[in-house]
C-alpha cells in the first residue's frame, strides 16, 4: 500500500452527502440543481451514430481546444496548443501539482478558505504546502498584497481558486494585476500561478480578476460542471504555456489516456453556441434571496461575489460536531466551512442550489439549532 | 517540473498514429473499427433528460457496480463493493499501481511482451519493476513456471496482460490456477495479481484462464473500449478486494473525482443486454484471414489466442527505422514490437481491425519491404 494515500482522510463533504435523506434539506454537496440541454446530447449522439466513438488525440480534439482557446482569448494562452481537454477539472488539478512541481525542492502556496483537494494532492505527492490563511474579519477578501507578503523562496506554484469556494469571494482586477506584476518581477524560475476558475462564468461583479489575463505562467483550469449543470459528464480543461504542455500531456496519457470524446462533442456545441453564461441570472437572483433569508435568521455571512455558496457563522467552535447534529436533529446537510480553513471555526459552507424555500428552511433550521446548542451549554 | 515525468518518453504508438494520411493503412493504433450501437446513447440521452447528468458516487453508481460484479461472479470479488468504476482502464492501471505499492520497498513483475503504459506508470511512481520476458522462440506462450520463476522477494504485484497486447497469447486455466496456487502458498503479505483483461470478451479458444476465478487478491481491469468499440467513451472498472478499496476510491476521488454519469448508463444498457462478446465472431473471421494473408505473403507470425493483434516477423533488428521507412515509402503503419519487448526485436504489432483487403494489402507491402530491406543490406 503507498503510505502517502493511506496518509490522507477521504472527502468530508461526500461523507456527509452520503447521509442524505429523502426528507433531507441539502445545502452540502457542490452542485448545481438547474437540469442540462439534453440537445447538446441528442446531437452529440448523432455525430457517433455518424463516427463512432473513438480515441481523442491525449491532448483532446483540436476543434474543441480551438473553440475553448478563442473564447477565453488569454494573451501568450491563446493558442489550440495551450489547452488540454481532462477528465472534468479535478484531473486537471491532478495533472498540474503533479507535473509541474518537483517534489524534492518545490513548494506551493495556497491561499485558504480552499476546496480540501488541493492539499490532499500535495500530500499524496508529497510536496511541501505553505498556506496563506484568509480571515473571516476581513471578508476573507482575496488581498493580494497579503497573498504575496506569503511567498517563500522555494514556492514555484500559487493556487487560487476564484470566485473562491466555499467564501464566493473574487480577486479584483487591480489584486490579478498586483500579482501578476510581481510575480513577474521575481528572479528565478516562474511561479506558476495555478487559477481554479471553475465558477468563472458564475460571478456577480464587474471587477472579477482573470490571472490568464495578465499573467502568462496561469494554470487556468475550468469545466463544464459548474456553469452547464454538467458535473457528471466530466469534461474540463488547462491552459498552460506551451513550453510545459507536452509534460502535461503525457502524464495525462499515462493517468486516463483522453478525455471522452463524447464529451467532447458537447463542449464543441456549448462553445458554438457560447452557451456558457446563461445561468448566471438565476444564481445572481438566488444569491439576493439567500442572503435575504441569511438575514432574516439573524445569521452573519460573507457576501459573496461569484460562485453559489453562502459561508454562514454558526459560533460553534466544535462545527463538525455542530453539522452532524444539525444532520441527525433537524435534517439538515451543510458543510463544516473549517474544513477549507482554520480561520472558519465556526462557519459553515451551504449551497444556494436549492429550491428557494428549502434554502430559507434551512436557514431557518440552522440558526435555531445555533441558537439551541448556545442555550445548551 | 516533476523530473520523473520528464525521464518518461511518450508513446509511440500515438506518435506514429499521428503521421496517418488520408491513403495510409493503418494497422496501427489498437482500436476497433466496428461502429458502435448507438441506441445505447440515445437510451443514455432520454436518461439525462429526465435526471440531469449529476455527480455518481466516486466508487461508481451501485447498480452499475452491481450489474459489473454479477456479470463476471469472481468468487471473493462479486460484490458490488468490489467494483471501481473508472474513467476507461487507463486510470484503472494507473490506481492500482499508484495505490497497491509502496515505493519504498515493493517491486512490480511485469510479464513482458506488454503495454508499455504499466512500466511507464512504474517509472513516473518510482516503483521498481521487473521483468520477465518471454521469447518469440517459445511462441510468447504465457507460461506459469517462466513467469513464477522470476518472482522476486520483494514482488508485491504481479501484471498480467491475457490476451496478451501484442502477441494475442492467453494463458490456460491450469497456468492461471497454477500462478493462482503459487502466490496463495507464498508466505509473507498477498502479492496482488493485476490482470489486465481488456481483451477478455474477444477469445477463440476455450481454455483461456480467468485470474479473478482462482486468485482472491486478483485486480481485474476492463473496459468498454475494446468490446464494444467505445474507445472514446472512458468507461473501465477494476476489481479489487475490499479491504483495500477505499484507499483506491480515495486516490481515485483526487485522480478524476468518478467516472462519467453519462457513459455508465451506457454500461448499465449493455450489461443488461449481456452484449459484451457479440463481435468476437468476426474478429475471429478477421483472424482466420488475417493469419492467411500472412502465410500466402511468406510472412512468419505468432499465433493469436485473443484480441485483434498479430505480431509478424520482418528480420530487421532495427525495428522502429524499418517502420519509419514502411511509412514513408509504403504508406503502412505498424508498431515496432520491440517496444512491447526487447526479445521482439525485428517484428511489427500489426492490428487486424481494418477492412480485410487493407490488412492482406498491408501483408504484401510488409513482406515487400522486408525483402527490400534484406536485398539493400
């Protein structure tokens, strides 16, 4: 058995999805509750009636990267031969820690509140992890100046995901801009600046910071999960420079050969039809109502600007035991928000995916039971 | 950068795939040309319509699991617990070695003719590896004592690929009862047997022996890819035990997250319809004229058991520059055997999948250059 994955715990949230009920309120898992076009699946369909199924280049169809290329249009990024098609985004978090860090002197820097898997990876491959925590007195704004005061000499890779899970938060234009500039000027090697920005096309600012925008060592990484409904077809993508993307490539080949080229054909139609955004109105008026409901409950949050978690605070400092009985006494699945950062003891990520009236309900639950456990003590 | 990626070569077999031309035969690239049932799809489709396409569990959903397990009825394996679903066999390989190993101090037996993916994998994990290699003299015949001969004491993983890429030899149920005895009888911890049985559905003799049918510590690896002419849809699964399948889930969940809820209701529609081996009688007709285009062209070759490969002698030990001038001077591509194993120096994997006139015209341009090459020495 290789010790270092038997090192690592198992997904939280995914344990605590499987303890939903036909009853349960289910402000936990990531997902989004809108259904997907099934046209995109009829003419997939009719293309493999039409070509069959076969293999993908490793490096995924070259009219797809094309489509996907232009559409972001990231200077120095824009080319089919900056992106690579994946297995959804998590295997393209894989690939980059994996490929582009050397174990033996490389060490990543991330900034949490952070999805878990992140440092999950790092452990697994054994890299050294420095994190730059985030504190709920500010927000947990995405402050680059304290982001960048946490480089360390051997950091050669920054992980950021914005709009952030599970805070919401986003880096302002002026924040991409300051870390790229410096990142730029820094001797040695580049930093590789590793931007999750799979909630990209869910964001509810004018001032979102996009790093493949101005920095030209961005990892970019996005799917089609978030912002289609698409979370079971397992279709994302990376751009990187093109001086690293054989590297990529091929430990892409060796962990999952290509992406499905079924999938494929539906991303080819959603980019046709720049079908990317078009939910977004929907999450922006669920965000209002939300955070309306967050209020009426008395309950304090971190206004979010993108992506569709709420971080609400609960007090307790025990807040994994605080969601299980939230679970077993009221019915309720949330995420305990410490398990993205120490700074939120306390705190708990809920989705707003849900039918709005769930969402108040849930609210509603969670500050009585926060209100019960105070009183119990 | 990740210098253990960086020492690996790419593969060969894609590299040379991609200097197809539109006139080229290609007895390349090990993938069916047989259409796939597009109802499948269509059934898939009307499922999502009505379900949305959401995250499975990371294991895979039950009732494919369910459907897999009862399918194939290991004994000790048939629980639907016993099951990964995967994205194709690729990531199957790669979790087991990745998760069964420790680096530290277990090493790998590879039974070589083989895939060059399984030592590459090794390589990139830093596990040791070794092998032993069967000789074109004995037919490549996977025979029980050679192979249990070379085990080592620190072998911990035994991989097995029958019907063997690229030879098409299949090991007998007295050999596979006969490794299956050895290893149980060996003291210390279980060496795990990778039986990587993607060919299994495509079998002309009856005396092909089945790993997980006497072997409990069997890791089964298949796919829809070869049986059903679904390469591009990523859908494998691997057997293991189940006291060490949640450490596979676990690597598995930061690895790809699941596989695709979309290509696994097409598993589920072909398991239900027991259509897993329906091809095999015309593989086993393009075999029979396979092998006799290869005798009326004087070409000597290994006699195939399984899957749609047959490896034919050309003499020239510098086998990968006979091939680069087999394509630029008759326009075929085939695959250097030698890549699979040393002791196959001066022969070609060639695949029988083509229309059967391109594979007998393949022969005749193969033996062609063979002589030529013979008479310019």
């Amino acid at each position: 058995m290789n010790p270092a994955i038997a090192a690592t715990t198992g997904s939280l949230i995914r344990a605590l999805h499987a303890r939903r009920k036909a009853t349960t309120i289910d402000l936990g898992l990531g997902e989004p509750t809108l259904m997907p076009k099934v046209e995109y699946f009829e003419r997939a369909t009719e293309w493999v009636a039409e070509h069959g199924c076969r293999y993908s280049p490793n490096i995924g169809f070259e009219d797809v990267r094309s489509a996907i290329a232009r559409h972001y249009d990231y200077p120095g990024l824009n080319d089919p031969g900056n992106v690579c098609i994946t297995t959804g985004s998590q295997e393209a978090v894989y690939l980059t820690i994996k490929t582009l860090l050397d174990p033996a002197r490389d060490e990543i820097l991330l900034v949490e509140p952070a999805f878990p898997v992140y440092a999950k990876i790092a452990q697994v491959e054994g890299i050294a992890l420095r994190r730059v925590v985030l504190e709920p007195k500010d927000g947990c704004a995405l402050d680059a100046d304290t982001i960048l005061a946490a480089l360390g000499s051997r950091t050669r890779m920054l992980i950021l995901c914005s709009p952030c899970n599970p805070t919401g938060r986003v880096i302002s234009k002026a924040g991409a801009k300051k870390i790229a500039d410096t990142l730029l000027a820094r001797p040695g090697p580049p930093v590789y600046l590793m931007h999750d920005e799979i909630y990209r096309e869910l964001v509810y600012t004018d001032d979102a910071g996009e790093l493949g925008k101005v920095y030209p060592y961005t990892i970019a990484i996005n799917s089609l999960s978030k912002s289609n409904s698409l979370t079971g077809l397992r279709l994302g993508w990376l751009f990187a420079p093109l001086d690293v993307m054989p590297q990529i490539v091929k430990m892409h080949g060796w962990s999952s050969s290509c992406a499905s080229t079924f999938a494929q054909r539906i991303a080819l139609e959603i980019f046709a039809a720049t079908d990317l955004a078009t939910a977004r109105p929907w999450y922006a008026k669920q965000l209002e109502r939300a955070t309306a409901a967050a209020r009426e409950n008395g309950l304090e949050y971190i206004e979010p600007e993108g992506a569709f978690y709420l971080c609400v605070r609960v007090g307790d400092p025990k807040t994994l035991q605080f969601v299980e009985s939230l679970i077993d006494e009221r019915d309720v699945i949330a995420i305990p928000a410490d398990n993205f950062a120490a700074s939120l003891s306390g705190w708990l990520r809920t989705s707003f995916v849900a039918e709005i009236q769930d969402v108040r309900e849930g609210y509603r639950r969670i500050a009585e039971h926060a209100a019960a456990v105070v009183r119990s003590r």
